[in-house]
C-alpha cells in the first residue's frame, strides 16, 4: 500500500509540474505597434526610440506579468514609416489590421499627426515622440506624448535666446515639417516676447544639404543667432556652411540636432552650436545612473537622445494594462490617462487632459570643444 501511495504521490507531482510547465507555455501573446523612421537620413533617430521601447518591453516581460487572470507576452509589432506622412498613414492601417494593443510611436510630428487619426477610429491608445502642439490639440482621446511639446519647448529657447544669450537680431530657418515649423514658431513667438528682433525668416526642406543661397541673404541682415527648426543631417552642413561663409553669428536648434550624428557632420564648425532638449541631462534624470548601465549592457552603446523617453512612454502603457487588468483598449486607456509613475525621465510621469506631459523640463546645450555642455536645465523635476 505504501509504495502504491509513493507512486501516486509521484505521479501527482509530475503532473503538476507539467501543468505549470503548460501554463508558463501558454502565455498570451499582446501584440504592441511600434513606427519610425528605420531607413533613411533620420534612421538613428527611430533605432534610438525602437531601443528603449525593446528594454521596456524586455524588462515588463521579465516580470512575467499576469492580466485578466492570464500570463501574458508583449510582442512588439515594428515597422517603417521612412519619416514620411504617406508611408505613415499607410503603416499605421497595416498595424491597425494586425490587431495592435497599443501604439508607440510614431516618431516625427509629420508621420504621428496623420496617423493618429487612423488610431483614434480604431480606439487605439497610441504614445508618441512627436512634440508638435498639433498632435495633442486635435481632441483625440488617445493620443499621449513621450516627450514636452514644442510650444514648451520653444517658448524656453527663444527667452533663453533673448535673454541668457543676449541676443536682439535673430534669423530663422525652418525644414517646412510639422516639427521644424512648428517649433521655429513657437521660438520666433517667444524671442519677439522677450525683445529680440526677427531680420529674416527663411525655409528649406528635410532632404536638403545646399544652404548657400539661404545663408549668404540672411548674412546681409547681420543677425546675432541663426535659429534652425530641423534636424542633425540639415543642421550639420548648415554649420559648416556657416562658417565657411564668415558667419560669427551661432546656431540654435532643437533636439534633433543635438546628437552625436550632428558633431561628426559638423565637425569644427559645430562649436557654439546651441540646442534645446526636452527633459534633463542623463545624469539629473531619476533613473538615468540605472538606466545607462542596463542599457549599455544590452545594446553595446551608449545612451543616445530619445531612448529613455521612449522607454517610459512604454512603460506608462504597460503599466495601464496591469492597473486596468485588461489588454482591451477601450479598458485600459482610462487608466493610461490617469498615469502617475516614477519613471528613468521624470519622478512623477503623468498626462494632462490633452495628452501632454506634465510639469516636462526643457535643457539648453552647447558645443564645447566637440561635445555637448550643460548650459541650463528648467523644470522637469
């Protein structure tokens, strides 16, 4: 009788070993769109956004979460939008079709503006970089931000222009994206608030590399700043360009140019460039220590612009699905608006009624013998 017990005994045993074994094997999988620019002049930018959303997903998984009383896997679902509106729109359909959870991205302002209309009508909660004011004053419901907008972001730069710069007589150039105009406005807005003078308003577009013509009319106007709404694979030959041409006059810009690509484009000419980024330096960051290391460790780099913003924006969607306890869209969405966590940028990252980024800082840069100093952090903390 005894060894009959021991055998059913051992028998129960192996049984629910491979019933936990089955469970862990079952894990539903939640499907969770990712769109940037993957190829092209702007591919560093969504490789940059793509790895901190993969460490937020690795890391959420890692904890092997259980909603609606099921195990469950996110599977992030990319794709590449080639920083264009029509292959935007047309990406965020197929991802629709997919059957996507939720959506991270997309990157520039340009791409996200039309396609969030496609994921509103779907009910889809998206989570984008894109810091065009547009985005978030459209009224959709959905739409949240992973960075501060460009009319925070560009009423910092154009006062600390006027006022920490000393400034009067600025030039403006713009790349003619929802980004770079967007945020060249909200500069010119707040330079002329703080008492600087516009001489010149030009633009250009987002492939250009020839700035000769446009720099050689503003140099007649003899300003003191040349601000530049765009990105690094424009900013860097207008730099160079610049000086080429004699300007003392520095440039200015905003984050997308305040990156590694921008100095090795720009090389020499880079010096006493100026550049507003959203949020603080990696090292003021609350879990910046934390999250250059792991990520270090995982992609064999170094920390670039986006990533860590990226990464708590996909938190801040996962975390929603865990709190309402459903991966159904309509569920969790109020419980993604409702956020307030400590993430790597922020102590306390939570959405206003639009969508936008509470309480989100703004930091001002400057070349310094080929890298990026320090000038000034406001708010963020």
């Amino acid at each position: 009788m005894k060894h009959t017990m021991t055998k059913l005994a051992a028998a129960m045993t192996f049984a629910g070993l491979f019933a936990g074994t089955a469970v862990a094997q079952q894990a539903e999988d939640v499907k969770v769109g990712y769109a940037g620019p993957l190829t092209g002049a702007q591919a560093h930018y969504g490789k940059d956004m793509q790895n901190g959303i993969t460490l937020a997903v690795e890391d959420f998984n890692a904890t092997k979460p259980v909603i609606g009383g099921k195990p469950v896997r996110i599977v992030l679902d990319s794709a590449d939008d080639q920083a264009d509106p029509r292959t935007g729109t047309t990406v965020a359909q197929r991802l629709v079709d997919d059957g996507i959870k939720g959506m991270l991205g997309h990157f520039n302002s340009g791409t996200t503006i039309p396609a969030s209309r496609i994921y509103a009508n779907a009910g889809i909660p998206q989570v984008a970089m894109a810091t065009a004011p547009e985005y978030t004053t459209q009224g959709f419901k959905t739409a949240f931000r992973m960075m501060t907008s460009d009319t925070q972001q560009g009423s910092v730069a154009g006062e600390f222009a006027v006022k920490n710069l000393k400034v009067k007589k600025i030039a403006i150039v713009d790349d003619r994206t929802a980004y770079g105009q967007g945020l060249a406005d909200q500069f010119e807005k707040a330079a002329k608030a703080a008492g600087g003078t516009v001489v010149d308003r030009e633009f250009t577009n987002d492939k250009a590399v020839d700035f000769k013509a446009i720099l050689t009319k503003i140099k007649s106007t003899n300003p003191d700043l040349v601000y530049y709404g765009g990105a690094d694979s424009q900013a860097g030959p207008m730099a160079k360009q610049m000086k080429t041409l004699g300007f003392r006059a520095p440039l200015m810009a905003g984050e997308m140019v305040k990156t590694d690509t921008f100095l090795k484009i720009a090389g020499d000419a880079a010096d006493g460039t100026v550049a507003s980024l959203a949020g603080l330096p990696m090292n003021e960051m609350p879990g910046g220590a934390d999250y250059e290391a792991k990520y270090k460790k995982r992609f064999n780099e170094d920390v670039q612009t986006y990533s860590p913003y990226a990464y708590d924006g996909a938190m801040a969607l996962f975390n929603a699905m865990k709190a309402a306890n459903s991966t159904d869209p309509a569920k969790y969405l109020p419980f993604l608006a409702k956020t307030d966590m400590q993430g790597v940028t922020a102590k306390h990252l939570s959405y206003d009624t639009k969508g936008d980024l509470k309480n989100g800082g703004i930091t001002l840069y400057k070349v310094v013998g080929g890298k990026w100093t320090t000038l000034q952090s406001v708010g963020g903390k």
